[in-house]
C-alpha cells in the first residue's frame, strides 16, 4: 500500500505490482488518488491512515507500505508489514533544512504541525509490532534509521535491509545507443551551442542543491554550460538569481520535460543534494552513459567512484573544482559504456526480484 506521488515512487510502485503479479501474487493498490481526501496536508496523511487501516481490517494479507504508516493505535492485527524508506527519513532531511535554511525559516520548520506530525507518524510506523521488515534504498538510510531509531523503537538490525533503486538499464540501451547522431541534432533543437555540457535533473530545486551549484558555475570557464530540466514553484526566483551571477548565457532552464533527451546531449549530471535517500537520475544518468557527480549526502553517491563524490556541498570551491575536473572528460563513445557499465547491476528486474524474495 502506498500514497502514490509523481517521479520514482510511483514508477517503483508501478513496476513492483507487476512483478509481484508475475510470481503469481494478487496485488490491491491503495493511493492517495484513489481517495476522497482533505486538501490540508496534515489531515491528508492522518486520513490515509485511517484508509490503511480498514483496508487492512477487511483484508489481513501482506501490507507492502512504500510511504510511513501509522496505523493508529496499532490495531493491524495479524498482517505481516514489510516498509520500504524511498524517500528516507523525515528527521534527516529536517536535518540539513536546519543546516542550510536561514534563521527565520528554522523557527517555521521547529514549530510547524506538519513537520511535527510527520515526525510522529515516521516514529510510530517504526514501532508497529507487525512490522517484518525495513527496506533501505541506501547505507546512508540504514545508518540513519538506526541511529536514531534503534533504541526507542526496539529495531533489529538483521531486520533492515539494502536494497538500492532500480533503473530501466535495457530498455534505455536503443536511445543510449543513438546519443552521437542524436547530440548535434539536439543541440540545435534546444538553441545551444558546442562545448561541455553539464545536466541538473529534478523538483525540489532548493534541497536539490541547485543554488550552490549555480555560484560554482562562476568559476567555470564561459564554455561550461549547464542545462536545468525539472520543476520547482520558485523557477522564476532561480532564472533571476542565474542572472544576477552573470550566468544567462551559459545556464538553460527548461522546466518540466521527460529527461531522456537531455541525457543525449549532456556530458555529465550533477546531483548536488543537500538530502536524497538515493536520487534516481543517480541511475539514470549511467544508465545513459553520462559522468555522474553527487553529494554525499545523496545515498545514490555510494555506487560511484569517490573521486565523483563531492566531500561538501557547502563548499563551493570544492564543487567548482569537482565540476573543472570533469570537463577533462567530455562524454565519447568509449567513456560513455564505461559508465553505462555502472547501472547493469542494477537492472530493474534484477532489483524487484531481491526485494520480492523477502516476501514471496
């Protein structure tokens, strides 16, 4: 069961009934989308919970929860709950709000009852006395979840388990293939010019780490570009700030657009997150055969190589040093199979069928 949402959460779920219903499983899917639910946001999740639950009371099976569950007053009696933290921990990535948000902001995310809520609901989701296992999409999820949960809500560790995101790995090997005739071409479509092309890819540009990203972009040399693909309800706000940077010719916001194109023509992806529990375009970027440069603080970041892997987010000298050793490799032929080469392991197919074996 799960509260559907645009992006990765909703391809897993999607892909996930599949393949159970191909090892011959008869799987009811309960979202969001398909209740009649209030507009606030608080109340939204408290009413989806109390959804679960009569759910789950006229049909005690397996509970498989891609979002933290409450279940009140832990009245599931006899379903087996097995969780899966796609998008982490709601204490960690209040964490790093707290880091890089400003003092004002701080004292709204301490005392809001949303955040307080979801803090209360993360807590008792962990507790549930049916609950049978905890699926990581990352280490870094699994440290965090055991460090700060371990002790108050009794978690065995042999319980948790890792089990990263997955990519469309052979369905994406014809437009990788293509990306050399593609590329000029694509070029000219979007009104770009030669050179090294960098790629931000997702919403939620603030805790995407896009502004640091965008002071880095000034110490590069003019013929560095970057690319912006993604939606954030303050785009207007990041296309001013680009500008008083002295960036307009070089970075390109192209809003919300399916990223496959831009994987073509790009030579590296940046992911420059202050908190993602593992960001699929990690994936998606080697998938496409394109460089990839995280933050640590990105799960995703712990199947690249360290040497793509920036030690600080928040130091933009760090970051434009990362972003001038990668224009040393502008994406080839050869380069990009090697990168391609990364993702094979984590195959779609390959990564359901280790989760589906914990339950079936």
């Amino acid at each position: 069961m799960q509260q559907q949402s645009k992006g990765g959460l909703e391809k897993f779920s999607i892909r996930f009934r599949k393949h159970l219903e191909m090892r011959g499983c008869t799987v009811s899917a309960l979202h969001g989308n398909s209740l009649l639910l209030p507009k606030t946001r608080l109340r939204k999740k408290r009413a989806f919970d109390q959804a679960c639950l009569r759910f789950t009371e006229k049909y005690p099976d397996a509970v498989f929860c891609l979002e933290k569950i409450a279940f009140p007053y832990h009245s599931v009696k006899n379903s087996p709950i097995y969780l899966r933290l796609g998008e982490g921990l709601h204490t960690s990535y209040l964490q790093q709000r707290f880091t890089y948000s400003p003092f004002w902001k701080r004292q709204l995310l301490h005392y809001s009852r949303f955040h307080q809520g979801l803090l209360s609901i993360e807590k008792t989701a962990f507790m549930h006395p049916q609950l049978k296992r905890i699926f990581c999409n990352s280490s870094m999820v699994r440290k965090e979840l055991l460090a700060t949960y371990q002790e108050s809500c009794t978690i065995d560790p042999s319980s948790v388990s890792v089990i990263p995101n997955g990519v469309e790995w052979q369905e994406w090997e014809k437009p990788f293939s293509l990306w050399p005739e593609e590329k000029p071409k694509l070029l000219k479509k979007y009104g770009l010019k030669e050179g090294f092309h960098f790629l931000f890819v997702g919403s939620g540009w603030e805790r995407k780490g896009l502004k640091p990203l965008l002071q880095a972009m000034t110490l590069l040399p003019k013929d560095a570009y970057l690319s912006v693909v993604g939606k954030d309800k303050r785009m207007r706000s990041f296309i001013r700030y680009a500008k008083t940077l002295g960036l307009e010719k070089q970075v390109h916001f192209f809003g919300s657009q399916p990223a496959l194109f831009f994987y073509q023509y790009a030579d590296c992806l940046v992911i420059p997150s202050y908190y993602d529990p593992f960001a699929n375009v990690t994936l998606e970027g080697l998938a496409m055969g394109l460089q990839v440069l995280s933050s640590k603080h990105n799960g995703g970041s712990e199947i690249l190589p360290d040497s793509a892997v920036f030690n600080s987010i928040y130091d933009i000298d760090a970051v434009a040093d990362g972003l001038k050793k990668a224009l040393l490799f502008p994406k080839s032929w050869k380069s990009s199979q090697s990168q391609r080469a990364l993702a094979k392991p984590y195959d779609y197919p390959i990564m359901l069928e280790k989760m589906a074996g914990y339950l079936v």
